[in-house]
C-alpha cells in the first residue's frame, strides 16, 4: 500500500536549520507531487510548498520563499524538508504528503515535530 | 491570496446529521477535498472532487460544491466521527494550495 514515512521528532535552538525526510513507499516516486504542510500547535493546516520528484522543480508559500528548500533522492524514493533560520514560531508537525495539481492530498506521513527553542 | 473560511465548530447529537460550510469565492468553480483530523494523528482525506469518497471512508460522509459554499455533511453521526475537519483547494492563479481554517465537531 501507499505509505510515506517521515523522519523522528527534533529539537533545535533558534537560527538553527532542521531537515525532515519523507521515504515513500508503493507507488512510482516520480509520478506525484510531494507537498509539505505544517500545523503548529493547536492551530490548523498551513501548506509550506510542493517539489516535483521527476525534475526536482519547486514551488514554495511565499510566507516560507527563502527560509525552506524542497528536495528529493530518487534512489532511496526519499523527500526532504529544510527550513533554516528557525524561530520559535516553527514549532509545529510538519508532514509530507502526496498529491497532483487539482488532486487531493493522500496519504499523508505521520508527521515530524519540530520543536524551536531559545 | 485565496480565503477559505469555516465555522470554528459544529454539535450535533449523536444519529442526526452535521454540516460543515466552506465558504470562498466562487469555490463552486473549484474541486473542493475534505479531511478529517483526530487528535494526535495525521489527516485523512475522507471527499476529493467535491462529492467522491475515497475508498473505505462510510457513504456517510457526501460533499457539495455550489457558488460559494462547499458543504461537507456527515449522516447518522457517530462518536467516531469527532473531530477536526478541513476543506482545501488548489489556486490556479498562484499555483498554491489553500486549507480552510477547520471546524472542530462535537458528538454531544
């Protein structure tokens, strides 16, 4: 079945970077879109961007443009997620999840928690 | 940038009928897809393309897409069924993807 399975919970200091992983699994890595949204806590869902695993093309919330880089590995079928120069404000899940142009999103991975200290 | 709003939360009784709007403009034009959210999980998409369900998901759940309000309604309500709820499109002018700001549901 159609699984993605992101990387463990992380906690890093203010101005610091964190790069999620995404490894998808039982279905052709390069067909779809991978998108990431984030939900901090007890808030709702906020998208962050898409990358298109066959060319590695992007395209990226301008809340996110020059804080958070969307790539891939298509060897290991593998999508990863930096944002850097984290505030305390990134605290939140962040999860990956597939989906074409008009398409829905699904499924979607477990989700990663970022946790920003000072 | 393209607004999607939601009530912040719906009650119904459990075995009656709860429906959550989506209201944006012109979202009638637009394919509308809903998720559902239990705490401590991932979403699940439960209606893609307005009114279609996924495989596995109850006939329970249907959707609606006219003007500009989506409507997401959950029959013969369950405890189960509590929880959050989002609506989402895709804005082809920007090439962006918009979330509602999702309705918690409540099985009294």
């Amino acid at each position: 079945q159609v699984q993605l399975v992101q990387s463990g919970a992380e906690v890093k200091k203010s101005g610091a970077s964190v790069k999620v992983s995404c490894k998808a699994s039982g279905y052709t890595f390069t067909g779809d879109y991978m998108h990431w949204v984030r939900q901090a806590p007890g808030q709702g869902l906020e998208w962050m961007g898409w990358m298109n695993p066959n060319n590695g093309g992007t395209n990226y919330a301008q809340k996110f443009q020059g804080r958070v880089t969307m790539t891939r590995d298509t060897s290991i079928s593998t999508a990863y997620m930096e944002l850097t120069r984290l505030r305390s404000d990134d605290t939140a899940v962040y999860y990956c999840t597939r989906g074409g142009r008009e398409d829905p999103f699904d499924p979607w991975g477990q989700g990663t928690l970022v946790i920003v200290s000072s | 940038s393209y607004v999607l709003t939601q009530p912040p939360s719906v009650s119904v009784a459990p075995g009656q009928t709860a429906r959550i709007t989506c209201g944006g403009n012109n979202i009638g034009r637009k394919s509308v897809h809903w998720y559902q959210q239990k705490p401590g999980q991932a979403p699940v998409l439960v209606v893609y393309d307005d009114s279609d369900r996924p495989a596995g998901i109850p006939e329970r759940f249907s959707g609606s897409n006219s003007g500009n309000t989506a409507t997401l309604t959950i029959s013969r309500i369950e405890a189960g069924d509590e929880a959050d709820y989002y609506c989402q499109v895709w804005d082809g002018n920007s090439d962006h993807y918009v979330f509602g700001t999702g309705t918690k549901v409540t099985v009294l």
